[in-house]
C-alpha cells in the first residue's frame, strides 16, 4: 500500500526545521512532493544550543532538566508550525497525509551507554497537527546494542536503486556531523559518521565572524589548511576505527585550533571534514567509484574541491547533480522511515548500525 508520507528532520546543525512530502510503500520511493523548511530563529538557536550542553548531564532519556524542557516545547512548536505551513502553502488538508515521521532534536548521542535523546513531544505534535506521528527511531536499535546512527541509510539505498553510477556508490551526507553509506550491488549495505561536518567551521565561523556558516566556502578559499593539525587529529581512535560508529554532535568540540587567522581556521577545519570523510576509503571493502555529496555542506564549494582533491579517481557529485533534493533528503528520509515503521520492516542492520539483527523502530502517538 502507497502511503503519503512528511518527514520532518531538525538537524546538528541546529539551523532549522526540514519538512519533506513523498509517496513511498516503504520499499521504493514513487515520488517525491514538495518541500519546506522553518529556520530557528536566533533566540530558538540559542536555546538549543544551551540544550546540547546541558544535555551532557543527562542519564535518563525521558529526564528534562533545566532549560531541556524549555527546549523541547519550543521544538515542538517549530515542527507544528512548520507542518502547518507546509500544509497551508501546499493546499493540503491534515487527512491528505498518512504519517509524519518526527525526528525530534539529538541533544545527545551516547550509544555506548545505551542512550541517545531526542527531544520533541510526538503526541503534543500530533494533537497539533491532527495527523499520526512516528518518533523515537534511534531508542530501539540503541536499547540493542546498536549505534542508533546513521538511519538514513535504507533511504541513501532507495534513491541510489535508479542511479546510473559506477559501483560501488558512496552517499555522504555533511550536516552538523558528516556520514556515508556504501552500496554495492544490491547486498552490500555499510554506513557509519566519519566525523564532523559542518558543525566545527559553522561554530567558529559563529566565533570569529559573527556568522552562521561559511557561505559557499568563500572564507576557506582564501586560507590555507594546516595540514600537519589535521594530520594530528585524524590520529583519534575514531578515525582508525572501521563501520559501524557514530558520534554527538560535540564530539570533537575539544579540538582547539590555536590562534590562526579566521581565513586559515576555516581552511584547516574544512579539509579537516573532507579529510574525515575520505579517510573511510581503507575501512570499506572496495574503492568507492562515485561520490554523491548531499545535506548543506554540498553547497560548500571549497569542500567539494577538498573531497574531491582526496578520492583518487572516483567521482564527486553533488546531488542535485544527479537529480536528488539535497536539503530535503533527510527529511524525505524520515516519512520513508515512518512508512516502514509502520510496516514492520527494517530501519538499521547490523552493517549501518551494528545492531546485531535487522531492526525495526519507531513509535506512533496518535492524534
Ligand atoms: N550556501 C552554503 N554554503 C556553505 N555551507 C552551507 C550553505 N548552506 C548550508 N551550509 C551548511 O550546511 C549546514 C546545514 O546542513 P544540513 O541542513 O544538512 O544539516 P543538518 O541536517 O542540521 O545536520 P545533520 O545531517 O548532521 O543532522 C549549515 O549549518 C552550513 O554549515
Ligand atoms: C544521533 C544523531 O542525531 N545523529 C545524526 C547526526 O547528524 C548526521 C549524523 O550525525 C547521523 O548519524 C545522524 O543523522 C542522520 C539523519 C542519520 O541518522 O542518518
């Protein structure tokens, strides 16, 4: 049965709300809707930045201390005005759409204490929005050992289905954090972060410029990377470890840069997130041939170039080079997911997760 499916997806990055339509039985995607998108404003920002470092405390996921609770509604809020705007704009009625599937905001990620917290309030969001609402996708597969990251990966698998690219095809997604999934023919499934993203440069862009990101990767253009730091850093046990793993958005906000010029630092810091994405090519069981770079720092020019300066001879495309939203990916992502939750089938496997069995998830509150 086709299902109409709105994902809706607040990033690392913290930058906003993506609200994404498709038609999808769960299994393949038969098309793709509109797409939307509600930014946070600063005060939200800031809030839920505050969130992310109370978090840290945290040992109980449904626990919201301090400002967390402050947080969560002010999540909740931004995600029913983003799905009543999307359904406004799009002359939809609630009835019209099946299931949302509701990511929620990580605040933190600690799979190896079996624990990773979203924050959102699924059934004040679906009484809002008078539509059945999927969430809580990650506790499952985390409560079995799992990663409960990267989940997209079924979906990286759904769109790559189509595309006429050389195998094996590599999707990376660079967000606040940045992950890959691998496909190779039809049975070979590997996914796992890789490291930052953009949420390093995005926060010391935040630091010494006063702005939100390296728009187009103008200022790291003009710097030059420290290679010898980078080379440094890829030495974290992380980036010699092989798939699967997964990270907190803050995991390596302890990498200080030093006193360097704000053009230099954003250099260092995005070779460092293209040299982190490249340095999985020894962990995977071939060369990747083609490269397709979604999520917002596909629109980092310079971090293309940095990709693409270290994957040898494969190809490096953005995604909306082969045809694919980037922006509105990972939202597409979680309706998919909703889809398949509510079918039963699988979320995460033992080769996106390492959860020792393929793994279904999700739970519904109703309206
Ligand atoms: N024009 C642009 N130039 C450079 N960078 C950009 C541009 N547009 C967006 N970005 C970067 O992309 C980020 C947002 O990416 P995205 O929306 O994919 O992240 P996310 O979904 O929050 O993260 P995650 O995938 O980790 O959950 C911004 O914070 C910024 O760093
Ligand atoms: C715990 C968590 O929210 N992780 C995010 C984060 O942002 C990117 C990367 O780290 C990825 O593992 C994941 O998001 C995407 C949507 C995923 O689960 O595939």
């Amino acid at each position: 049965m086709m299902l109409t499916a709105l994902g809706l997806m607040s990033g690392t990055s913290l930058d906003g709300v993506d609200v994404a339509l498709i038609e999808t039985d769960g299994k393949q995607v038969k098309a793709f809707g509109p797409s939307g998108y509600r930014p946070y404003s600063p005060a939200e920002r800031n809030l839920l930045r505050q969130a992310l470092s109370e978090a840290v405390h945290l040992a109980q996921r449904d626990a919201r201390p301090g400002v967390l609770a402050e947080a969560e509604r002010a999540v909740t809020l931004a995600h029913a005005e983003a799905v009543a705007a999307f359904v406004a704009q799009n002359r939809m009625k609630p009835e019209d759409i099946d299931i949302v599937g509701f990511h929620g905001q990580t605040v933190l990620h600690r799979p190896e204490k079996r624990l990773t917290v979203q924050i959102g309030d699924a059934p004040a969001l679906a009484r809002a929005i008078h539509i059945p609402v999927m969430h809580d996708f990650r506790a499952a597969d985390v409560e079995a050992g799992g990663q409960g990251a990267p989940f997209v990966p079924v979906y990286h698998r759904a769109l790559a289905h189509s595309l006429e690219r050389e195998g094996p095809i590599i999707v990376v997604n660079i967000g606040g954090v940045s992950n890959i999934t691998y496909i190779d023919g039809n049975d070979t499934l590997i996914a796992c972060d890789t490291g930052p993203g953009n949420a390093l440069l995005d926060d010391f862009m935040y630091r010494t410029m006063n702005q939100a990101f390296d728009a187009d990767g103008k200022l790291a253009a003009l710097g030059k990377a420290d290679e010898a730091w980078i080379a440094r850093a890829l030495e974290l046990p992380f980036f010699v470890s092989p798939p699967p793993k997964s990270l907190d958005r803050n995991d390596f906000a302890a990498l200080k840069l030093g006193d360097v010029l704000p053009a230099d630092g954003a250099a260092t810091l995005t070779a460092f997130t293209a040299a982190a994405i490249a340095r999985i090519i020894p962990l995977l069981p071939r060369r990747p041939r083609s490269w397709i770079v979604c999520g917002g720092g596909a629109r980092n020019r310079t971090m293309l170039q940095m990709l693409r300066e270290r994957v040898g001879s494969a190809t490096v495309e953005a995604a909306e080079a082969v045809g694919w939203a980037s922006d509105a990916i990972e939202a597409q992502a979680f309706g998919f997911l909703a889809a398949r939750g509510l079918k039963g089938l699988p979320l995460s496997y033992p080769g996106t997760t390492g959860v020792p069995m393929p793994m279904t998830g999700g739970v519904i509150a109703r309206p």
